[in-house]
C-alpha cells in the first residue's frame, strides 16, 4: 500500500514488473489516466501505452533499465482510458525490493514542453523538407544549365560549320567571292600598314564555253574541279584562293611582290596546261597586280581584271602584270 | 583493410570455441545486448561481436547516407567483417532487423553460414492488408519515429562529441559515452527508416541455409503472425515460440533464449519434426 505523501504526490508513480507488469500505481497517475485501480493493476504495461510508446518502451526503456539499471528524461505517450494521448517525461530506476527485481517510474505529464517540442519539431521537418526541395531544385537547375552549356556548344559548331559553308564554294571546296573580298579587305589593310608587298591574282579558264558545250556540264565542273585543286597545292602559308564566279578565279598572295606573283601565276598556268583534264589542252588567262599605295579592294581588283583582260586580248594562256596605276 | 573492417565495426572476439558464433545486435542498441547470453557459448565458440556503423562505438566516420540508406549496406559491412576474420560456416545469431542483415548477408554468401537464428525476426514492420500482418500502421510507425526524436535519440552521441571538447564537464562526457544506446542524429533516423519501412517478404525464399525462428509471446513489434509468416517463407526453418515475453528475450529471458539456442545447435534442422 502506498502512503499518503506518495499516493497524491505531483507526480505519477508506476512500479513495473520485469515483465512489465503494473505492480503498483499511485492516485495521481490513476486520476490522469482516468483508470480505476483495479481496471490496470497487474496488466501489462502496454495497457496504458499508445502504439509508438510499446515500441519505443521494448526498443529502449527496457534494455536500457536492464543494462544501466536507471532510465532518465525518457519521453513517452500514456493513454488514457478515453484513448487520449497524455505526453509524459518519466525517470526510471531498476532494484530489488522484498526479494524482488522492480522498475520504479516517475513521471509527469508535459503539455508546454510537448506543445513547445512539437512546434519545433514541425518547424525542424518544414524546414527539412524545404531543404530537400531547395535541393532537388538546384540539382534540376543544374542539369538544365548543363543541358543549356551543351545546346550552347552545339549551336556554336553549327555557327562555326555555317560560317564555313557560308564562306565556302560548295563545288570546289575554295572560298567564295564574299569571303575572299573580306580577306582582301583586311589584308590590304595590314599590308599597308607594314609597307609590305601584297598582289592579288585572277584566273579565267579560257574558252570554257566550249569545253562546256563540248563535253557537257559535268566535264566542266571537273576541270574547275581541277583547276581548284592545282591552286590548293600552289598555296603558301597566308595565301588565299577563291572561286570568283563561273570560271574566274582569284589568289590573294600576301607578302609577293611583282616578281613573285608572276613566277606562281606562271607556274600554275603552266600546270594547267600539261594538266590534261580532257583530251583538248586547256588553258587559262591570269592578270596579276601588286598593292601600291592608296590602293583599295576594288582598285586592286581593278587593276588585275585589266591585267586579266590583257593576257586574253593578247591571245590568252598568258600572264600579265597590271600597270602600276589606277586610271 | 580487413584491420580497417575491424576497427569500422568494433569487432570483439571472445571464446574458446574452434566454430565460430556470431551475433548481430537489433535496432536501438549495441553489442552490450548480448552480455547475458555470450557467456554461456564461450566454452564452445568463438564468439564474433559487432556494432553497426553509426552505432555504440563504431567508426562514424565510416557512416555513408547512401550505402546505409538500405539494409544491404549493413549486410556488405556483415560479409566483410565475416572475410576480415576468413570465417566460414558460422553459426549467426540475431536480433530483430539483425535477423534480416544476417539473412541479406545469407543470400548474397549462402556458404559464410552454418545456420541463421533469428530472434524477434520481421520482413516487414508494416501491415500489407489483407494478406500480410506486420504488426503496425503506418502512421504508427512514423509516431516511434517522432519519439525517437522527442528522445534526443542520437543526440546523446552527437553531444558527447561536443562535450569532449569541453574538459570542464568530463563527467558528463564520460556518462553520455559509456550509453549504450548511442548513435548519431542522423544515423538513428536513418536506421530507423531503413529498419522499419523495409520490405523483406520477396528475399525469404531466396534464403538456402537453415534457420531457427524464436518467436516471444506478446511481442508488439514482431507479433506472433510475423513468426508464423516467416517460418511458412524460409525453407528448412524451425519455430520456437517462446515463454518470454516482449521483443528482448535475449535480455528478459536469458536462460530460456540459451536453452533453445543450444537445443538447436545439438540437433540441427530436423526437416520432418519442424515442418509437420
């Protein structure tokens, strides 16, 4: 039997069992529970426990009262006869008394404390989860902004390949009109600026009418075909060769001068000739000038398209070298 | 490495015994679980103890989210210990989701194994209604969670490691260290989610060495519908219900639990006894 002191005391009191056998329990207890003392007295603790709290008691409050002999601060929910859930703070400690082993439980209700921990709690796991969609959406931002650098890279191959056939002659794999005016531009700007020499080049098949007429489109594309690829090979570092249209080629030749410029314009027209691309020898007409000063794209274009027109005025499969004057 | 292995998982050997015990602790606790029940099999084995990693004094530098986000990452860390020690055949004890990591451990090394006791075992924590009881709700098992959290479970661990750095408080840093329930925060959660939303029902057929079932009376955590499941799934498997009750014989009911363990081990399966 109980004393009076420890009967109504603040707190609860419960002595278990190992088993966990309700051996004794004070009025307080009872009063919060809302049991009678006979409806609990030697059941099982379980009786006043809510699921989570029979699980955590055999997970935690009996090996550890087992090993250490005392259970301190544990938390866990009592039910009462209504089924209400009743928080609890509950110390514990394990010894024998009358020659048997008891566990001997104080506890008190929390319901500020409680309230107070759970709102933490429920900030804790908003937050918790906050975090993981933070993640998640980080970790989506950065496959997006990967997916993003590799279109990126992409679209700058395709630039760079667009460029390239954009500046190209799809025939004959030389540059285009537009794109050797450009190269043109800019290196007749370098050149003058280091007073360098600088000669610029147009070839013209002679006769391709015929050889088109002749032996039909198809033969005429491999002469250019042809042509372009003797040019290519007479390049030197720095050089450009272009298709100008039609039949008409181009050579930019940085760094020659007059005398220069004429040696390769006649090695390539002499290439051409002994080149025997079809069964007429074919030849071709080159004009050649050299920069002078004041000179500009269209000028220097000039001046070789007067050079050109020469060597076929004077009967073609020749090598003129403009005047040195614009008139 | 196998030096490694052996410091990761705090492994104890003890015994005199040329065959090898070893066990597996359950959830919550370390293998301070087994001082009442070791005792009596020194004699005769080599006894194997072991913590989890994240769990009483492992390596918590070890613990990886990832690999411990399931029970086959504890079940690798039992193979390992297992190779480190070259141990083959050996009789495995285990307690509750030990019993399922000896088990996993089983099917991937079917031949490290003698023979599985399994005490308290679960496949699965939660009810899969109609055709499966396991004991719990789901929002009842996210409710011991929720305790566990209301417990500071864990954080006695975490706080000693703050506190050691204190050496005005030894005292309590002593104290903290020497529970012998501790693990880290984040480890505790995650173990305890890996443990209790785990679903082991499709590897109990996939199970060839033989087993002993000890069922206790009254357990709320692995009631007798578990053990009656488990021993119907796991071919050669013996069942014992116990007098003991709650979810710890091995603890509340030493005598009993080295009583049947030892009886199995001086018969062995015995195929028409167990199944008829």
């Amino acid at each position: 039997m109980l004393d009076e002191q420890l009967n109504y005391a603040p707190c609860g009191y419960l002595s278990l069992s190992d088993e966990g056998t309700i051996r004794t329990i004070n009025q307080t207890l009872l009063s919060l529970l809302g049991f009678d003392l006979y409806e609990i007295k030697g059941k099982h603790v379980n009786t006043i426990l809510t699921v989570p709290s029979k699980s955590f008691y055999q997970l935690y409050f009996f090996p550890i009262i087992k090993l250490q002999e005392r259970v301190e601060e544990m938390y866990l929910t009592f039910k009462s006869k209504t089924n209400d859930d009743i928080p609890v703070l509950l110390s514990a400690i394990r010894k024998k008394r009358n020659g048997e082993i008891v566990n001997d439980c104080m506890l008190f209700q929390i319901k500020k404390r409680y309230e107070y921990e759970q709102s933490l709690l429920a900030v804790k796991k908003e937050t918790e989860e906050r975090n993981r969609v933070k993640r998640e959406q980080i970790a989506e931002l950065d496959l997006l902004r990967r997916e993003l650098e590799s279109k990126q890279k992409e679209l700058l191959e395709v630039n760079v390949q667009l460029g390239k056939l954009a500046a190209t002659d799809g025939l004959t794999g030389l540059k285009n009109r537009r794109s050797l005016q450009e190269d043109l531009a800019s290196n007749i700007v370098l050149f003058t600026k280091k007073s360098h020499p600088l000669s610029f080049l147009l070839l013209d098949i002679d006769h391709f009418k015929k050889i088109n007429d002749n032996y039909g489109h198809l033969t005429g594309d491999r002469v250019l075909q042809g042509l372009a690829l003797i040019l290519k090979e007479e390049l030197r570092e720095g050089d450009v060769a272009a298709r100008y249209g039609g039949e008409e080629f181009a050579l930019i030749l940085p760094g020659a001068d007059q005398a220069t410029a004429q040696k390769i314009a006649e090695r390539i027209r002499l290439r051409v000739e002994g080149a025997g691309w079809i069964n007429q020898t074919v030849t071709i007409s080159i004009g050649t000038a050299t920069l002078i000063t004041g000179d500009t794209v269209s000028s220097l274009q000039s001046r070789a398209d007067r050079a050109l027109y020469s060597s076929k005025n004077r009967g073609r499969n020749q090598v003129t070298h403009a005047s040195h004057k614009n008139d | 490495m196998y030096q490694d292995v052996l410091l990761r998982n705090n492994v104890n050997i003890t015994g005199k015994g040329t065959r090898t015990m070893l066990f597996a602790p359950g959830f919550g606790c370390d293998q301070n679980m087994w001082r009442l029940v070791t005792p009596a099999f020194e004699e005769n084995y080599r006894i194997i103890l072991f913590d989890y990693v994240g769990s009483g004094k492992s390596d918590y530098n070890a613990y990886d989210s990832s690999k411990y986000s399931d029970l086959h990452g504890y079940a690798n860390d039992l193979i390992e210990i297992c190779a480190a020690l070259d141990l083959k055949e050996i009789t495995f004890v285990g307690h509750s989701v030990g019993s399922t990591i000896g088990m996993l451990a089983s099917i991937q090394k079917s031949d490290l194994f003698e023979q599985l006791i399994m005490i308290g075992p679960s496949p699965r924590y939660l009810n899969d209604q109609p055709d499966y009881i396991g004991g719990f709700k789901r929002e009842e098992l996210d409710g011991l969670i929720d305790m566990m959290e209301m417990n500071y479970i864990g954080w006695s661990n975490y706080l000693s490691k703050v506190i050691m750095k204190n050496p005005n408080r030894p005292e309590l840093s002593k104290e903290l260290e020497d529970s012998f329930c501790s693990t880290d925060p984040t480890v505790a959660r995650q173990f305890a989610m890996a443990t209790f939303f785990s679903d082991n029902r499709e590897d109990l057929k996939k199970v060839v060495v033989p087993s002993l079932i000890l069922q206790c009376s009254e357990d709320v955590i692995a009631p007798i519908e578990v053990g009656n499941y488990m021993h119907r799934h796991l071919t050669k498997s013996t069942l014992r219900l116990m007098e003991a009750t709650g979810h710890c014989p091995h603890m509340s009911h030493p005598e009993e639990t080295i009583r049947l363990i030892k009886e199995y081990l001086a018969v062995g399966y015995v195929s028409i006894l167990s199944k008829e």
